[in-house]
C-alpha cells in the first residue's frame, strides 16, 4: 500500500506568516474584495492575488473566492490567533 500522506502537509516556506492572517479580516476582504483578490494579497501570497486581479473582469475569481470563503470559515485560527490557509 503506498502512503500518500504526504500530499496533505503543509510545504514550509520562506516567510512563515506567509498565508496567514487573521480570520475575521481575512473573511471580511474575501466578501468585499474577493473578486479583485484582496484577501490574497492580505495574506501574502502575492501570485495569486495578481490571478485574481488579471481575471477580475471575468466571472472566475468571484468563483474561486466562493471556494476559498468555504475553505476558510470552518478552520480554526491557531494559539496566536492567526488563520493558515
């Protein structure tokens, strides 16, 4: 049986606060300016909140800020209150 476990680990990356932020902020960007890509931008992952924004015009990133919105509200923020995605 092979262990695809490792597909579920969070990779580490160079700038540990990277992804994260706080989860009521994170919440209230990806409602107002989810489809610009604002929340992404909040939580430094700076790619794809320039997806989003190059796509803002079409109906894709208010699509993906739904799955994301979903993906956030049921995590829980960790001991210093921040929310890693």
């Amino acid at each position: 049986m092979v262990d695809a476990s490792w597909r579920f680990h969070r990779k580490p990356c160079r700038n540990q606060t990277a992804g994260a932020g706080i989860p009521k902020k994170y919440i209230l960007l990806a409602l107002c300016l989810g489809w610009v890509g604002g929340h992404r931008f909040y939580t430094k992952q700076y790619a794809l909140g320039f997806i989003y924004l190059l796509f803002c015009w079409t109906g894709i990133p208010f699509a993906m800020t739904l799955i994301d919105l979903m993906i956030a509200l049921p995590r829980q923020a960790d001991e210093q209150g921040r929310l890693f995605l």
